[in-house]
C-alpha cells in the first residue's frame, strides 16, 4: 500500500484537529513572492530550525525553573515532527535523484 503526498497531510491535519486543509494565499502563489521547490525547501528548513530553536529556548527556561513542563513536551514534539518531515523530504529527493540518474537516455 503506497501513501501518496495528499493522503499524508490529510492525515496530519486531521491529527492536528483541522477540518480542513490551510489556505494557501495569494502571496504564496504569486510568481515572485516565492514560489517553486526551492522556496518550499528553504520555507520547510527555516520552518523547522525555528522549532528546534523554540523547543530549546522552552528546554533552557524549564532548567531554570520558570517554564511548563507541557510547554517543553509540546515545544519538543514539534520540533520532532518538524525535523522527520526535513528528513522524509530529503529521502524523497535522494531517491528520485537516484531514480533520474538510472534512467537510460
């Protein structure tokens, strides 16, 4: 059984809660507002350094004692969930670059 791309975000908003799949927005669609797979990459890894960034600052603060302990549980989840999504991607690539280079011309 193959799970495509549109079933696995189904899947993910429906584990977030979210009826419905977000928006994409006039800005994101525009030509030059960044559009293409090199922005989705840039947008994805940006995306998940913040989190790591956050899940660490949220850590830091629960050391010193004046964090939550369910703010650095949710904080660190994301940041876990942000990096295998960076990682699932990279796969992906490797393997269709794989797949491209064995192609006979």
């Amino acid at each position: 059984m193959s799970i495509g791309a549109f079933d696995a975000t189904s899947a993910y908003g429906r584990v977030l809660g979210a009826t419905k799949l977000p928006k994409i927005t006039e800005a994101e669609t525009t030509p030059g507002a960044g559009s293409g797979f090199g922005w989705m990459i840039e947008k994805l890894v940006t995306d998940a350094a913040g989190n790591m960034r956050s899940a660490e600052s949220a850590s830091a603060k629960q050391v010193a004692g004046k964090g939550d302990l369910i703010d650095v549980v949710t904080a660190v989840g994301a940041a876990e969930t942000a990096l295998d999504t960076v990682v699932a991607v990279r796969d992906r690539m490797v393997n269709a670059y794989s797949e491209i280079m064995r192609m006979q011309i």
